[in-house]
C-alpha cells in the first residue's frame, strides 16, 4: 500500500515539477519552437528545457514573454544589454525584435533561459509534432489525460516487486490514527496543489492610441493609463487573492479578498507608452485559502510565493491535527469506525457481493 501512496506522490509532484511555469512566473521546463527563427540550431517542433535563471549574458537563448509581437512566449537569444533590458534576435531573422516595436526584455518577462552544453541547446527533434497531434485528438483535456497515465505509470514504476526480495511482512494491526495521519496529509497535499495550480499569469491586451476610447483597454499615448480587469474565485472556499504586474503594468490594490465563486475588477496602470498600437502585459495571480489574515499572507508572500504556500499546508496539517485530538475525546468513537472490516477487507467482500446480487449473478471468490 505504500508503494502505492508514494507512487503517487512522487507522479503528483513530478506532474507539478515539468507543469512548473505554466501557472507561476517561471517557464516551462519542457517547451518547442513553432517557428524558424532559431534555424539551424533548433528547428520548427523541436523539443527544449528551459530553466529560471537571474544570470544572464549576451549569448545566452531565452524564453520571454513578448509586449507587441503576436505570440505567448518568444525563444531567442540575447545579443546585447541596451538602456533598459536586453536586446534579442532570432539567430534567422534579420531584424532585431526591438526592430519590430518590441520593447527591450526587462528581467520580469524573461520566464527562463535554454539549457545547454557547450553553446548547443539539448533538445529532443520532432517532439512537438506528437504534441501538436495529441492536442488536435484531445483538446483540453491533454493535460488531463497526461496526467492519469502519468500518475499511472507512477505507481505502476513504485509498486514493482521483484521476486528474489519478496519477503512476508510482520502483520500490523490497523490502528485510529493511522487514519487520522492519511487523511491530514492528502487534505495536506490536495491544499498545497490547488494553490499551486490555482496562481496564474494573465495576459491582458490593451491598445494605445491617440484617442482611447473609455471601454477600459484603451489608453493614451504618451501619457500614464488605467486599464481594469475581471478576475475570479472559481474555488468552493474564500481566498486572499493576492496580483502583481509585469511592467509597465503595476496593480493598484495588490491583494483583496475573494468569496468562493466570486469575481472582482481590479484597476491597473499602465506607464506611458511612446508608441501608438497593440499591446500585451501579463499580471500574475496567487490565490491563498483565508486561513490567516491578511497581512501575514502579504509578510509570507514577500517572503517567497512558494514559502506561503508551504506555511498554509503546514497549517492545514495543523488544523486537522487539532480535529482529531478533539474527536479522540467523544466517548466510543473508536467503535463506530470499523477498523477490523477495513484492516480484514471484510467491507470490500460485502461490498462485492451485494454488487453481485445486484447484477444478477454471483462472484467467484
């Protein structure tokens, strides 16, 4: 059984290790290109790791968030460090990206850097070709799917024995607080996951004009503008949402509490544009269940993001711990929660036979 449980563990945080990036500000540790920018040395659908990292030098092939080029990430390298950020340029196009209106990369756009050896990016050819299939098949449910048969071979990967090490285990009696222990740590774990996954970066378009409309994506060029936003709870409990902006976008009410299944506009500004056109920023979110107040999340949260998410599952623990010291208390609780069917598998034979019944025929035992 616990090869079982810890299979699954390790699927579940591996699961969360490679999704890394996907919901927070680092970067996908596995990603592709599906453009030639970067031929010959990484070629449309070829696979890439990419890994955060705060040191960075001309040469190096980053993985950034772009402005004013139409795309959700853009990988080329750095070429040069310019008044504000880096300069960057696909090693096959002609034009510099700041060429073509992108602002130079600042540090909080830039999600990771491409690993490589000796200058030669490790990539794996071809592999965004089966990806780009698998969610033609599936859809949004990809992520999903990879997930189950992810967790499946996980377990499948813990649970082998091999027969020279098979050995007869000492029978344990199944005891109340193993229960207990069980249950405040996948409260515990399913917690610490759901804020995780929860924490996103949005991306919110806005245009800049000499004559912005009042819809509240639109501002003035050359001059300092409001944008709002929707943002939502889509959880089942309260939580301190908790939003930073990405220059140029800078969020006025930083973090604000949510009511399960609940939105809310925040207001966002934006520093003056020089240009007039189409722009993108990004506002990263980080939904914390209301367990504390509002000013030790912020403290927490300053702290390091993922700091605060491992002090509220310590909490959780903490909570369901103190549960179960309580109800240890009532009078003849142990009798109601039937620890010999469970231990004995009695309650599953019972369970098989009535579904037996049910069907209209008998199992063989």
């Amino acid at each position: 059984m616990k090869k079982y449980i810890y299979g699954a563990l390790f699927g579940i945080f591996l699961i969360a290790f490679l999704l890394k990036g996907q919901n927070t500000n680092g970067a996908p540790f596995l990603s592709y290109v599906y453009s030639n920018s970067m031929v010959p040395l990484i070629k449309v659908n070829d696979a890439f790791f990419v890994w955060p990292s705060s040191s960075l030098h001309a040469g190096d092939i980053i993985m950034y968030r772009p402005v004013v080029l139409k795309a959700t990430y853009i990988t080329h390298r750095i070429i040069a460090l310019g008044d504000n950020g880096y300069i960057t340029k696909g090693d096959n196009a002609y034009y510099r990206d700041q060429e073509s209106g992108e602002p130079e990369v600042i540090k909080d756009r830039i999600v990771g850097k491409v690993i490589a050896i000796n200058g030669q990016p490790v990539i794996i050819p071809g592999l965004g070709k089966f990806t780009t299939l698998i969610r033609a098949g599936f859809g949004r449910y990809t992520l999903y799917l990879s997930a189950v048969f992810f967790l499946l071979g996980s377990i499948m990967l813990f649970s082998g024995k091999k027969a020279s090490r098979i050995k007869r285990k000492s029978r344990k009696r199944l005891r109340l607080y193993h229960i207990y222990r069980s249950t405040a740590m996948i409260a515990t774990i399913i917690i610490m996951l759901s804020i995780y996954f929860g924490s996103r970066v949005s991306q919110i378009n806005y245009l800049v004009s000499e004559y912005p409309g009042t819809r509240g994506d639109q501002i003035e060029v050359n001059r300092p503008g409001l944008l709002t936003m929707t943002t939502k709870n889509n959880g089942l409990i309260p939580v301190w949402t908790i939003a930073k902006g990405v220059q140029p976008l800078s969020i006025r009410k930083v973090s604000m509490y949510m009511k399960a299944r609940s939105s809310k506009s925040i207001l966002i500004d934006v520093l003056p544009q020089r240009r007039t056109g189409a722009y993108q920023g990004y506002i990263q979110f980080f939904n914390y269940p209301a367990l504390l107040p509002k000013e030790w999340i912020l403290f927490l949260y300053r702290i390091h993001p993922m700091f605060a998410i491992i002090v509220i599952g310590q909490l959780v623990y903490l909570i369901f711990f103190l549960c179960f010291q309580l109800l240890q208390k009532i009078p003849g609780l142990e009798g109601w929660i039937p620890l010999k069917a469970i231990e004995d598998k009695i309650m599953k034979r019972r369970l098989d036979r009535g579904i037996g019944k049910l069907v209209g025929r008998r199992r063989r035992k």
